[in-house]
C-alpha cells in the first residue's frame, strides 16, 4: 500500500510543453537558432535571451524581404514569388542591398593602431 500511495503522490499531472518560440510568438525555430550558435564555435558563453533575439531579428528580416517580393510580384501580375522578385526587391531597397552587398567591407578585419 504505501509503494502506491507514493506512486500517487507523486504522480502529478504535467503541463503540456509549450515551444519557446511560441512563447516568443515567432514562427523561427529558437531552438534551431540555439543549436546552430553553440555548434558554430563561436561563443563560449550564451545567454538565455540571445537565441530568441537573433530569430526575431531573423524573422523581422525575412517577413520584409518576402513583403517587398510580393509586392514586386503584385507590380508584374503574377501570384508567385519568385527569386527574381527576390533579387528585385532587395536591390530596390537601400537598407537591403547595403546589408547584402559582396563588396560591404565596415573595417571589421581591421585593427585600430
């Protein structure tokens, strides 16, 4: 009997597990983001806080460009995006283009003397 009671006690019922990115309310993976930052090798500390910043971030970025692509796509008649649609859309924004130019060099690789 008290191999039961034990039992019942401690059995309690469970809340269901809720993801964080639904606690976030984003549609990225947070759990994603944080495996992929701790596999990269290039953090040996990391806060709780910055996996659902970084898909946030990610998220905001992506709903922009997908916007502007389909308002692209809407100017040529079409109802799909396509990666030319993409490309249009990121050329025709300066905040885009300057974030996805080859060629944006900020001076990260150079030290100060």
């Amino acid at each position: 009997m008290c191999g039961k009671r034990s039992y019942l006690s401690s059995c309690r019922c469970r809340r269901p597990s809720i993801s964080r990115s639904t606690r976030a309310e984003l549609q990225f993976s947070v759990s994603r983001v944080d495996r992929l930052l701790r596999e990269g090798n290039n953090v040996q500390r990391l806060s709780w806080c910055t996996p659902i910043f970084l898909a946030g971030i990610l998220e905001y970025v992506a709903a922009n460009i997908l916007e502007l692509a389909g308002k692209e796509a809407q100017n040529n008649q079409r109802i799909r995006i396509t990666p030319e649609h993409v490309r249009k859309a990121v050329d025709s924004n300066p905040e885009l283009s300057h974030l996805f130019d080859d060629d944006n060099n900020d001076g990260v690789d150079e030290r100060p003397q």
